[in-house]
C-alpha cells in the first residue's frame, strides 16, 4: 500500500488519519458525555477533563494535519458508478465534518479559557487564554460544544450508512478504499 493517496485508492496516511479522527472523536464524546455526570468527590471529576482536554488539543494538531494532507495530496476520483447527487453530497458532508469539528475544537478552548486561565495540556504546555471574561461564556460555548459533537455524531452516522449503502447494495469499492482493502 503506497503512503499517498492516487487517482483510484487513499493511501495509508489518510486511511490511518481518517480512523485516528473518527476514533478519538467518538472517545471524545463518550467521555464528555460520562464527565457530566460526575460528583464532586468522583476522582475523575478533574482526570475526566484533564484528559478530555489534553488529547482534544492534540486531536486538533492532527485535525490540522489531516486537513493539510487533504490538499497535499490528491482525494482519489469519484467512482463512475457515483450519481452526480451523491459526488455533491459527498463533498458536503466532508466539508460539513471539517467544518463541526473546527468549531467543536474552538468552543472547548473558549469554555476551558472563559475564566481567563491558560488551557494546560497534559502539563507539557499550556495555550494561553485570548479571549475570556464574556458574559455567559463557559455557557454558551459549553451549548455549542455539546450540540455540534452531537452534530458530529450524528452526520458520522449518515457517513456510515451511506458507505454501507455503496458496499452492499452498489457493491462499489467506495468503503473497501477506506479500509484499504
């Protein structure tokens, strides 16, 4: 399997950053979804968000990465077989992921930083807050963050359908690039 992606197959640089990003996220959202429902005197009502912010901006420096690889190297053509719907759908959902996961990174930095304390990340360094003090801030930016990952979720599970979808009622190889099979 060669690293770059060509005309016909991912390579295993964007097959391996696609599942990282799907995975993390969705360990993400399962973990902020469980630290909400933490006491006080749970022991992971500060380990909850310690690790929930340290590998949500680590997951942003591979995002950016990601989205650099992306225009790097060329997306695989679409399948002939792909209906001119599904080719524009396809290129809405990505960028519509792209674009949720971008402001989901952006509202966690604004609920952690709302009090004008720095982000730490894993105490190897910390991210310094830009903008704080606003009035309801931790709020609304904590009602964003929680309906977009929902976002996320959601639209990842249409992504999912609709690559079923080509595997096994077009029998097309859209999901067997994915797995690089």
């Amino acid at each position: 399997m060669r690293l770059a992606n060509d005309r016909e197959n991912y390579g295993l640089v964007a097959i391996l950053l696609h599942w990282l990003v799907a995975l993390v996220i969705y360990g993400l959202f399962g973990l902020g979804l469980w630290m909400r429902d933490l006491g006080y005197y749970d022991p992971w009502y500060q380990l909850g968000p310690w690790w929930h912010k340290g590998i949500g901006v680590m997951l942003f420096f591979v995002f950016v990465l990601r989205l650099a690889w992306r225009f790097i190297t060329p997306r695989p053509d679409h399948l002939p077989t792909h209906k001119p719907y599904e080719r524009w759908a396809a290129s809405l959902v990505h960028w519509l992921f792209y674009l949720l996961i971008l402001i989901v990174m952006i509202s966690g930095y604004l609920i952690t930083t709302a009090d004008g304390r720095s982000l730490e990340v894993f105490d190897w360094f910390e991210i310094p807050a830009t903008l704080s003090g606003i009035d309801g801030q931790e709020d609304i930016a904590g009602k964003i963050h929680l309906y977009l990952a929902w976002g996320i979720v959601l639209l990842s599970l249409l992504h999912t359908l609709a690559a079923l979808k080509h595997h096994f009622f077009d029998h097309d190889r859209s999901l067997k690039r994915m797995l690089g099979i």
